[in-house]
C-alpha cells in the first residue's frame, strides 16, 4: 500500500471556506472506503477544516458518488460548483440581452432564406406543384383563334 503525502499551504480557518475542485476530489477519495481516512485525518492531511470535509463528503454521495467502490470512481459532477442563486450580476444579462439579440437575428435570417427558397409554411407559400396544376388547368379552359391558320375557332382541351 502506497501513502500518499500532500504538503498543502495551511488554510486560514474562516466561516467561508472555499476549496477547490482538485482538493474536493482528492478528500472523497481519501473518505472512500478505499483509502478509509477519518475526517479528522484528512483534514490534518489537505487543512480543510473537518465540517467543509463533511459537507463536500456528504454533496458527493448526495450528487451520486457511491464510496464503497473500488476503485474509486470520482467524475466532475461530484465536486463541481452548484449554480449560484441570487441576482444575476450585470454581465451575466448583458451576455443573455446579446445571446437573446444573435438568436432573433439568425432566425430572422433563416426566415428570410426561407422565403426566398419557398420553404416557409404551406399556408403563406404556394409550392411550385400548386402553381404548375393551376396553369396547366388555365391553359386547358383557354379558347384558341385558330381562324388565321384554318378559318375556323375550336377550343383546346
């Protein structure tokens, strides 16, 4: 059995404490019943305090992390950050005002090139069937003067 020794920088103890995903990665690995260390070991091995061990454990296994499985599996969706609640800051709507903006302008452009090949709906748009059915069933009602050619007036049928 290998040991695994991490030199961390000491943690400031706050309310607040905020760890990142590689260090939230390695304490359920170190939690998992593979390696079986105490939140009180792993706190003494990363400067995690024990409760954020705990919580970051727990939203782990609340997230699907299953600790009995060796090897241990450890997958992003595990550890990474939860979508903040709260108001959006001003970036974030100025980036959906300008999502929002390039959407309405491609499907606008998209229409348009639609129109213009005749694929829109079947009820603004006659297709080209439709178009050739009516000529065709207008050339056949048409009356003919022949009378220059033969002297006589018939019609097409």
């Amino acid at each position: 059995m290998r040991i695994l020794t991490v030199f961390l920088q000491p943690h400031h103890h706050s309310m607040t404490h905020k760890t990142d995903i590689a260090t939230r990665s390695f304490i359920i690995g170190l939690k998992s019943a593979s390696c079986g260390k105490t939140t009180a070991e792993v706190s003494a091995i990363t400067g995690v305090p024990g409760r954020t061990i705990q919580a970051i454990f727990a939203r782990a296994i609340k997230r699907g992390f299953d600790p009995n499985i060796k090897p241990v599996v450890a997958r992003d969706k595990y550890v990474i950050d939860a979508p903040r609640s709260g108001r959006p800051t001003k970036q974030m709507k100025q980036t959906k005002q300008t999502k929002q903006a390039k959407q309405t302008i491609d499907s606008t452009i998209k229409e348009t090139q639609q129109r213009r090949l005749g694929y829109l709906s079947t009820d603004s748009i006659a297709y080209p069937q439709e178009d050739e059915f009516q000529e065709d069933n207008a050339n056949s009602q048409v009356w003919i003067d022949e009378e220059d050619e033969s002297g006589a007036s018939s019609m097409v049928s």
